[in-house]
C-alpha cells in the first residue's frame, strides 16, 4: 500500500504528460477514486477478513474473572464519539495553527517547508508516543499498526481530498517530488522493508532509520 499510494502520488506526477509535478484534470479524477477504492477495500480486509493480522497477540491467554472480554458495541460508539471530539479541536485549530506557524517562519528566515513538517509532527505526535511505548512494551504489531497504518491513512485519504479540492476550485496542485525528496523515498522504502522483512530488528537499523531522518532535515535547510 504504502509503495503503491507514494509512487502514484508523489512520483508519477514527475513523469506524466504534465511533466511539472502535477495531474490533468482527468488524471487527478481517477487517481483519487481510485485511491479510495483502494483504500476503503484495505480498510475493510484490515478490519474484517484479515483483522487477526493486526490484532496484537496477547502475552498469555486470559483467566479468571479479570480476563479481558470483547468490548461492547455500546463502548465502541462511546470510545468513537469521544475519539472524534479529541480530534475536531486540532481540525479547526489547524488553520489559525498554520498561520501562526508561517508567520514564525517567515521571520526566522527558515524554508517554507518547515511549516508542513511542523504540522506534520504536530498531527502524529500522539500515534508516535503511543507507538513507542507499545514498542518499549514489545507489543511490536501495535507499534506496526500505529506507524504504518497512520501513514497508508494519511495517503489514503489526504491525497483523494487535496485533489478533489483542486478540481473543485480549479487549484493547480503540485504533488510530484522534486529529485532529491525522490531518492529520500526510495531509500526510506528500502531501508524499511529491510527492517521489517527480518526476523529480528537491532539497535543499528534505528541508527540508520535516523540519519536518514537527519539527512531529510540537512537537505531541508541546505537543498
């Protein structure tokens, strides 16, 4: 998913007729249809036909009267409702946010991409912490969950309305990486798929996983 949805958003704007990072009209239409098939159908295989590999083994199968029980669908819709209103402060807090945040910027001389990093970290600080103390924890298919399954939702869903909102204000928007961000991706790619195709990880390939980070944040500031 994650190598299909960046290279079909992020990549193949480079190479199309448009040649300038962006889709035609057409194009744009049927990349974002078909990306929510795509991940709408991922969704439902996750949650239902192959939710038991997602699922988080327990450490030891439950007993006595403390067991851990399947949770009620009236406690579902509770945990929903109150999920939803954590999040709608941070949606409509998002804009003022951003502006602030460009302003700040702006007056630091910094590059303009900051401010979607800034963001960026903003939006995934909660996921990020919850991941890590599920991997301190070595719960390791919820830190799986909770780190990769963020980013196949962020471009499962960003990329369709960034590009409906285009069409429908005909706003001309630019997705394609540049050259270096290109090669970033790849070797972010790589490099994952090589930490998690092993049967163990090690304290190196964190090593790597950050420089490469750093390496992002270098060109950044120095393209």
């Amino acid at each position: 998913m994650i190598v299909l949805l960046t290279g079909s958003a992020l990549v193949l704007p480079n190479v199309v007729s448009s040649g300038n990072g962006t889709f035609a009209p057409g194009q744009a239409f049927a990349l974002a249809v078909l990306t929510v098939i795509l991940y709408a159908t991922f969704l439902a295989m996750q949650t239902r036909s192959y939710r038991r590999f997602f699922i988080q083994p327990e450490s030891a199968p439950p007993e006595g009267p403390d067991a851990r029980m399947p949770l009620h669908k009236r406690a579902i819709l509770i945990r929903s409702v109150i999920l939803v209103a954590l999040i709608l402060p941070i949606v409509l807090l998002a804009h003022d946010l951003a502006i602030l945040i460009d302003l700040g910027i702006e007056q630091a001389g910094a590059p303009a991409a900051v401010g979607g990093v800034l963001i960026a970290i903003i939006v995934f600080t909660p996921e990020s912490i919850t991941a890590v103390k599920a991997a301190v924890a070595n719960q390791m298919q919820r830190a799986i969950n909770l780190c990769l399954g963020a980013f196949v939702s962020t471009v499962g869903l960003t990329v369709p309305a960034v590009l409906a909102i285009g069409l429908i204000m005909n706003k001309t928007v630019v997705l394609g990486l540049n050259a270096a961000d290109t090669v970033l991706l790849v070797l972010t790619i790589v490099l994952t798929t090589l930490t998690l195709l092993g049967p163990r990880t090690s304290p190196m390939q964190g090593m790597m996983h950050l420089a490469l980070f750093v390496v992002y944040a270098v060109l950044l500031f120095m393209p």
